[in-house]
C-alpha cells in the first residue's frame, strides 16, 4: 500500500511538474509572437512615390522611388557622372501624359515613357524613351529613345534629402517637370500641342 501511495505521489508530482513546464512555454510563444506583431517595421530606404498634375486637359503623372542622400556624394559618387541614370531607384522612373506635349521643341505622343538622364558637371542629358517597364537601366537602349535633349543643373548649397520630382503647372498650357536630390535641380518647360 505503501508503494501505492509513492507511485501515486510520484505520477501527481509529475503531472504538476509537466503542466508548469507547459504553461511556461505557452507563455514563451505569445510573448515571442507579441513580439513579432508589435516590431516597428523596417523603413524603406528609398520609397515608391510619384508626382502629378492636371494641366490643362493633360494629365501628366510622374512614378519613381524616392532614395535618400544619407550622407554620401550622390553626382559624381553613387551616380557616376557620363553614365546613363534611370533617374530614381530600383525600376525605372516613368512619365505618363493623356495628352500629346511639347519638350524641347518637339513632339511628345500621349503614352507612358521611361525617363533617364546622363548627369555631368556641366549639362545633363535627358532621355525620354518607350522601355518605361523595366528594373533600373538594364535594359535602357538609346533607339528607343523618343525625344533627347540637355538641360544645365542648378546647383545648392542646400541639401534636399530624398529624391523628389515635381509637375509644376504655369499656366493652362504649360507646365515645368523637376528632379531634386542633393545639391542638384533640373527642370524643363513643356507645353501641351494644340
């Protein structure tokens, strides 16, 4: 009877021991997951973002990744001068208008277009091209190039952090699109055809 009773107190004991080893580890897993539900999320370096404005009737809309400064030489360092730029991060920036422009003189077709740019010290090149969809400037071909012209870089002593481009409207027939990042602005004037 003796034993009886050990062998029962042995199993109670055990079967306490396990339920406590139990909880403490049920307890270790909704901590851990409360954890993982309220970690901050990572910031996204260089965020997807875009510009747009209504001119007129044309709708001309701007989509690009924004990257930022974060204390490196952006022209001339992370963008080497004299080599083609897709003019934002990760894919390529693209230009969307409802309705045929004028840039430099000549005709933009309404479309979607991929915008690149050449930067130097002194112009830079801007290239508006019909391979608008794709990752960088792997892809880039210049006989796919619709319009290219130069444009002169302003330059600041101001740093503007992240990449930013603006669709500025002049009037009910005209308009300016911007780049800024760094210590450099380009701009161009275009106009809508009539």
């Amino acid at each position: 009877m003796r034993n009886l009773i050990i062998v029962l107190a042995v199993l109670v004991l055990s079967c306490k021991n396990e339920t406590k080893q139990t909880e403490k580890i049920e307890h270790e897993e909704h901590v851990k997951t409360s954890d993982k539900e309220e970690a901050p999320k990572k910031k996204v370096l260089s965020p997807h973002t875009s510009a747009m404005e209504m001119i007129g009737d044309a709708h001309i809309h701007m989509d690009y990744s924004s990257p930022g400064v974060r204390g490196r030489i952006i022209f001339g360092g992370l963008v080497g001068y004299d080599t083609v730029w897709q003019a934002g991060a990760h894919n390529a920036t693209w230009l969307e208008t409802n309705e045929d422009l004028v840039i430099n003189g000549e005709v933009l077709p309404k479309g979607k277009y991929g915008l690149f740019t050449i930067p130097s010290k002194e112009d830079w090149t801007i290239m508006i091209n019909k391979n608008w969809d794709q990752h960088g400037k792997d892809e880039y071909d210049e006989i796919d190039d619709v319009l290219r012209f130069k444009v002169t870089p302003i330059i600041s002593e101001d740093i503007k952090e992240h990449l930013e481009y603006k669709v500025n409207k002049i009037s009910e027939t005209d308009g300016t699109i911007s780049l800024a990042w760094e210590k450099v602005t380009i701009s161009f004037p275009f106009s809508i055809n009539q």
